[in-house]
C-alpha cells in the first residue's frame, strides 16, 4: 500500500466523493476541511497512486458559484450487458490533450462506478489517438481494416473481456461426376478447391462459391462430412478447414488464368495416385471418407436454416439425420 | 497521367535505376545529364505522384567518394511465400521521423522489386509508430493483446491478402447421467453449459473445460453432434457454436460463486419445459439431437489426431465412422 495526498475543492458532490471511494483506494483521514477546501490522505496500492494524484479532482462536479476546478468532458458512451461501457468512437475529442484528459476522467468515473471492461473503437482517421489511450493503460483487442477497437479492464484481477476473434474458417471442396471425376484445380500440384469464406458469408456458400472461381464449375451443396482444426497457422491463430461434398451442375472447366494454373477433370483413381498425398494420413483419412460418402456409405451434416427466439438469429443449424 | 520532375544525383546505381523503374512509373525524358548530376521528367499515375517525389533519391546509393544523397535505413524483414514482406518488428526505428523515413523508403524499395503485400506488426511499446504507419498507408489488418498488425498492399488492383481472423468459436455441453439428468447451471435461466473456447484450445477440451467450470462435474468426451453459425454476432463478426455430447465422470456439483449463481443435476424433462425454450426452434433441434444422441438413434463426429505429411501439422480431424 502506498499513501497518496491531495487537497480538493469542495463541492457539492464531496460527499458523495468521500463516501463512494472506487475499489482499491482506502479512505484514511481528512487532514484540514473548511468550508471551501479539503486535505485529504489516502492509502491505495502503489500502481493506482499516479493514476489517482492526476484523475481525483475530475470526479468533482465544480461548486457552480466558485467554480475552482474545470471539469474535462467525459467520453460518451453507453453500458453494456456485461457492467461495461462502450465508447461512442463519433465522440472522441479530436485533439491528443483533450483526448488524454477525458479518458482519464472517464476512467476514473467509472471506476468509481464499479464498471468493469471499457471498449474503445478507434477509427483509421483517428489513428493520433492510439498512442494515447495505450499510454491511459488500454491495450489492443482486435483490429480491421479502417479501425483497431481497444479495451481497458477496471476491476483487479485477471480481464474476462471476450477474446478476440481467433478463427479463419475455410473449405475444401470434393465435387464428383458420375465417372469419378473431380475438379481439380493446379498451382504446381493438382488439388481439390480450397479456399477460406468471406466475412459473413456460410460454409456451404463458400464451398460453391470457390468450385466455381477455381474450377468454373456450378454445383450444389450436399453435405459437410469432415472438418479439421488446426492451430497456430497463420498469425498463430486457429484455422478450422470443412469438407463439403458437391454436385457438378455443370461440366465446363472455365478459369480466371490470373488466379489459377489450370484446371480440369480427373479421375479420383489418378488423383490419389499423386506422390504429393501419398503417407499424407489426413489426406487420405479424407478422400476415404469422401469417397464412403458418394458411395452412401457415411453420413455428414446438412445445414438446416433455423430462427433462435432466444437471440432473435436466423442462422444455419448443421447436422445429421435423426434415425 | 501526371508529370513529376525530379533532379537526381548520379551514382553508381543509376543505370539500374533509370531502367528498373517500377511498375507505375514510365520514363519519359532525360533532360539533362553531366557527369555527376541528372534532370529526368516521369510520368506516373497521379495517386503515386506524391510518394515518388518524396522517396524516389532513397533507392540511390550514394557515390562513395562524394555523397550527396543519405540513404536512410531500411526496415529489416522477410520475404513470404506469398510474393509479400513481413516488416521484423523487433528492427523498428524507435524516433518517428527515422520510421517515417524508412517505411518511405521500403515501400519504394519493394514496390520497385514488385512486392505484393506488405505486413507490419507494431507493439504495444511501440504504438507512438501507428499513426505514422497509418499516414504512410498502412491499414489495420488484425489485433491481439500486446500488438496490432497493419498492412500494405503494393499493387494495383484489389487487396489480395487474407482476412483477419473471423470467427469466434463456443461450445455447448451436454452431458447425461443414468437418471436422465443434465448438469445445468443458473444465471437467470437454467442452460447448459457453454462458452468460448481459449486460444489454441480444441473443442472437445473446451467442452470439458466448462463443464468443470461452470457445474464442477468432471467428464470425458463422447462426440460433436451439430454445430450452428450465425453472422454479425459480436464486434460483426461470426460465431460458430459446437453442441458436444459428454460423459460425466464424477456426480458433486461445485461451482465457482463468482462466476455462477448455481448449478445442478436437472431432470431433462424438467430442463425442455422451461417456457424459456418454448418455441424456440434452434434449441428444440439441438435438444431433440442430444436425447437421440444418447438413445443411439443418432451418429455424430468424434475426433481423430492425425498428421498431416503436407504441412506438417498434428491436429484434429472430426468425422463420422464409415459403414
């Protein structure tokens, strides 16, 4: 514990200062109190002592008819769910000391308001301020392209914020015509269509949307029969990889040649034969189980659009048949 | 089309330099050239104009016995496999006006050896380098606790480099007992367990993780039987939602009091006629699944380790039995 002093101006919220002190500063004594000023002395732990000597007065509304202490303006925003606030990002003071000094009285406003995680989305065009809010004690969260969104825990303890969003999904797709034939795509080896989903975008759109820009063939979802997760992969995050099975609704191979080699049917004979797959066990592992599926011999998910009342989302259910 | 001129000291990189422009930039013009100095007229895309008059003397080396050009220092990094440059974030100048100088100057340096993408991870020490990065024309790519990366992208035409991470991915546990009892935990409603699962966690350990957490039954895990993706769910992002099925192991329910209001072993029956489920289509699914699961009228996917020769990962593919 370190001791910290200060003398305020009193006001009319003085009271209520005194009183609802935030989590981790210990009232200790009143030193001098007249009618217009107080000396106070505080205990609080080592690491809130600066952050409180430079932020205390700003909790104080000024006494309106000798107002001794200007108030910055706090930063707009509104509560969530979870005892947090989100900042307003259209509300951020524009210059860096007006910037500094509303973050540091909101922080401390709401810590005496016992709040607990702060979300700070700070836009491309504002980017001056990042430096900023990272030297208030926030730290990044997640970014994309035209903002970074920044967070800042109040109560002690470890952050329970949500992590940030740590998964690329993609597809891999196993189209097959009725003489075994797949679509395959090549850059420097024959494969089958890979590729990772848009932003919003469902698994089983992806996986045609990217048949048809590797191969040019138009197909139909059937069903999902394998996935596989990874980690560390690129930015050393996770990587889930869905197999989707296909129909060929049409047969014309057609290529953007920017993008691809070139393309065309082989037979799934030749296709596993490639030296590339072989002792490859994942691969193998599933071009058997593609191959059980076209002969209706294993059976994968299907995707079932479903309203939850509970969080009011029309979203896609996948799963197997109930025997 | 725009104009710039620009005078330009010789040296011994000159030839190299007024044959090697890069893409964008066409020569036009020798005005004048002695000896040691060179007037020359480019016409150039007016979007690039700016830069190239700022940066173009950096690709110069200096003529050792009389230098009239300082080089500044170029960022040290690597090349990927994807024709692009990951800046080494450990080499960044620490003052603004030496990163200003050489971000410049790389970026004219890569874009003249026809580099694509362009990826600079900035610290959380090192965040006074973020606005700069942004004004050279960086844009936020993603973020993690301790640093953001931004990117560059050289060529004309759409970005081409991957999307962030972009989903979060959340278990929901059911695990049955001989009783038809569900370990369930209360905040507000009766649920199953769910959550997030942790960075690098799988999702059959993330599923006996919560379990533990939020009803303190030990369990073991039996098979995934759906899963749900819904978009725009938190920061826009999307969410996907494993529904596992688990064995318990042990019968005491212990919790964690600041986590959780309370659990217990709830009858299933007592569980589905929460009004709180009540019409809700996605829940009744998902709990029709689950009571199938467990009458074996239904196969879900269990996991499988394997080692994938091709990228030399170990991980975990999910998958049905082949008949």
């Amino acid at each position: 514990m370190a001791v910290a002093m200060i003398s305020i101006s009193l006001t009319q919220d003085y009271c209520s200062f005194k009183w609802g002190l935030p989590n981790g500063f210990l009232r200790k004594q009143i030193l001098t109190e007249t009618s217009t000023t107080a000396k106070l002395k505080f205990s609080c732990p080592p690491t809130l002592e600066a952050s409180f000597k430079k932020t205390a007065i700003y909790v104080l509304s000024p006494n309106k008819s000798s107002p001794s202490v200007m108030m910055p303006e706090l930063l707009d925003g509104w509560n969530d769910e979870y005892g947090g606030v989100i900042i307003n990002p259209e509300s951020l003071p524009m210059s860096a000391n007006a910037f500094a000094s509303a973050v540091q009285a909101s922080l401390f406003n709401w810590k005496m308001k016992g709040k607990k995680g702060v979300w700070l989305k700070i836009l491309k065009e504002q980017a001056d301020l990042v430096p900023i809010a990272i030297q208030e004690g926030f730290n990044f969260h997640h970014a994309q392209p035209g903002y970074v969104m920044l967070t800042y825990w109040i109560p002690s303890g470890p952050c329970m914020l949500p992590d940030s969003p740590s998964h690329h999904i993609g597809i891999g797709a196993f189209v097959i015509n009725d003489k075994r034939e797949c679509p395959c795509s090549c850059s420097g080896v024959w494969k089958l269509p890979t590729g990772y989903i848009n932003k919003s975008e469902d698994i089983f759109s992806g996986a045609i949307r990217e048949v048809k820009e590797e191969t040019g063939i138009e197909t139909t979802f059937l069903k999902m029969v394998a996935f596989r997760h990874a980690h560390k992969v690129a930015f050393e995050q996770s990587d889930l990889l869905f197999v989707c099975m296909l129909k060929p609704l049409s047969s014309e191979i057609i290529i953007d040649e920017k993008e691809i080699q070139s393309a065309k049917w082989m037979a799934l004979d030749e296709f596993i034969e490639q030296p590339y797959y072989e002792d490859d066990h994942l691969s193998n592992k599933i071009i058997d189980i593609c191959i059980a599926a076209h002969e209706d011999n294993y059976s994968g998910f299907t995707g079932h659009q479903l309203n939850s009342k509970l969080d009011g989302r029309l979203s896609y259910l996948y799963c197997n048949h109930v025997n």
